[in-house]
C-alpha cells in the first residue's frame, strides 16, 4: 500500500513571500491532517479535514494560513505571507476514520516539507 | 484540554540492554494513546497504540508499551536495544469525542551506543 504523499520535501523562501505544500493521502483514507513541528517540538495540529469538511481548524493562523481539500482527496496548505516563525516541518497525515465517535484509527504520516524562511 | 508530558529529553543506553521511554497523559475521558518514532529527514512512523483492553500492548520492531491507568503513564519498553533504535520518539494522546487529533509530547532522544 503506497504511503501518504507530500511534496515538495524542502522550500526554501524569503519573508512576506508565499509557499504551498500539497498532499497525498493513503487511498480511501477519509480523514487527514495537517500538523506544523517545529525544531525540538512535537507535531501541532493546524486543520482537520473530513472528507472534503473543516472539522478542526481551531489552532490554523487563519490570517496567513489556508488549506482546503478538494474532492475529499489531495489536499494543498499554503501561507501568505510567510514569517520567520513558519520555519518548520509540515506533516500531512491521514486516516481511515469515516464516523464520529467511531474506533480510533492509526493516523499514517508523509515525509513532510522543511519550510526555512529567510 | 490533553497533554502529554515526556520527562526525559535524552535517554541513553547500552545496546542488549533493556530500554524504556516514558510518557505521562493528561485527559478528560477514556485516553487512546500511541507511540511514533522519527528518523531523520523523515515522518513519523507508527509503532503501537492502546485502545482497550490488555494493558500491556505490542508493536513493531520489538517495542512494546504498558497502560497505566492509576499513574496516567503509557511507558515504551523494549528488551534489548539495537543501535539502529536510535532516533526520536513521540508519545501521543487523543480521545473518541469531539476535537480527535493527536497531542504530542516535546519527544525523547534514545541513543544506543554499541
């Protein structure tokens, strides 16, 4: 079974400049994610997606951070503009989980994307 | 709200010899909680996860994990470490209701030195 997909693996951009990351999930995964890691951190959530549904963009900087989900598939993160902070690696993850309140299903996790802003 | 707390930044140990990683939790309701390992330059890889049932739970490359309910612990264990065991592992937590993303600990750095 093919793993979770991100490209590209390395961006490196200048401040106030913008970036997209796109991701892959394993086939027939409904659920997927975006976490932001930070060097010496563990993973932050920043959305959840169900499908092609928000069902968690609570911690997503919303003035400089989007995502969205077309067909309930491949799934782009983009930030603009960018900041020093954003520095990080940007994990996708995904899941099988269909239904609320349904078993907890292993969350599977791409290479990710080092973002380094100048 | 969930958190995860992993005390040890560092944990150092002799290959063959006995290994554990440990990891404390913090949530409201039943906890499900995981372990992931990261190698360098690459995504977290799963290893074990408790659910429910037999507190002592099994996963990949020998690595096993023991649920503590009364010390809220879930401590990674293995019984003889490889020196390819190096690398950083994530404890994490979650719950079935509501908001079902992973809280992740700051992560331990295990080096098996051979």
């Amino acid at each position: 079974e093919a793993g979770v997909a991100q490209s590209p693996r390395y961006k490196i951009i200048e401040k106030r400049q913008s970036v997209a990351f796109w991701c892959n999930p394993i086939s027939g995964h409904a659920t997927l994610y975006w976490y932001q890691q930070i060097l010496g951190q563990g993973p932050k959530l920043l959305i959840q997606f169900q499908n092609n549904g928000v069902v968690d963009d609570s911690q997503l900087p919303k003035d400089r951070f989007s995502a969205e989900r077309l067909k309930g598939v491949d799934s782009t993160l983009k930030i603009q503009p960018a900041k020093l902070e954003d520095s990080a690696v940007y994990l996708c993850a995904s899941s099988l989980e269909r239904l609320a309140g349904g078993a907890p299903d292993t969350q599977y996790f791409g290479p990710g994307t080092r973002l380094t802003v100048l | 709200a969930q958190s995860v707390a992993q005390p040890e930044d560092q944990v150092n140990v002799a290959e063959g010899n006995p290994l554990t990683v440990k990891c404390t939790y913090s949530v409201s309701g039943n906890p499900y909680l995981f372990w992931y390992v990261q190698y360098p330059n690459r995504g977290l890889q799963f290893l074990l996860k408790y659910i429910t049932g037999d507190n002592l739970v099994k996963g990949s490359y020998g690595f096993e994990a023991e649920f503590n309910k009364s010390q809220t612990s879930f401590h990674l264990k293995k019984p003889s470490a490889l020196v390819s065991d190096s690398a950083l592992y994530f404890c994490a937590v979650r719950v079935n209701t509501g908001r079902r993303a992973l809280t992740f600990g700051s992560g331990t750095r295990l080096q098996v030195q051979p």
